[in-house]
C-alpha cells in the first residue's frame, strides 16, 4: 500500500494548534520547537488514517530519541 500523506490544509491546522501565542509547541514533549514534522499517532503502515485527529506535531528531539 502506497504511503498516505497528510494534505497541506491538516498540517496547517496541527500547526495552528500547536502554537500558543506564536510559539510552536511539542505534543510530544510540550516544549517550544524551531524544527518539527507532523507525525501520525496510529502508524501509516498500521492503518492510521491521514487526519487531523491522528496527526500530532513532534519536535526533532523527541523523533530522534523515541522519547
């Protein structure tokens, strides 16, 4: 199965949400952020779907270290 992406408009959105007086926010670690990609919760190759609600805002760190 072909990997599925998130649309330009869900990464604009986890953005938004993630960001807290124009600071960027970690869901992961909660701390601000210069550098981020957007993650899903339940895994791709695990069926997760590509949404909004399985989206979440990761920080390099915590995508580096798992934590």
């Amino acid at each position: 199965m072909a990997r599925r992406n998130f649309t330009k408009a869900i990464m604009v959105a986890r953005i938004k949400l993630a960001t807290k007086d124009g600071v960027v926010y970690c869901d992961g670690c909660g701390l601000p952020c210069k550098r981020w990609e957007i993650d899903h919760v339940r895994a791709d190759a695990l069926l997760g779907e590509p949404t909004l609600e399985n989206s979440r805002l990761l920080c390099i760190p915590v995508i580096v270290t798992g934590k």
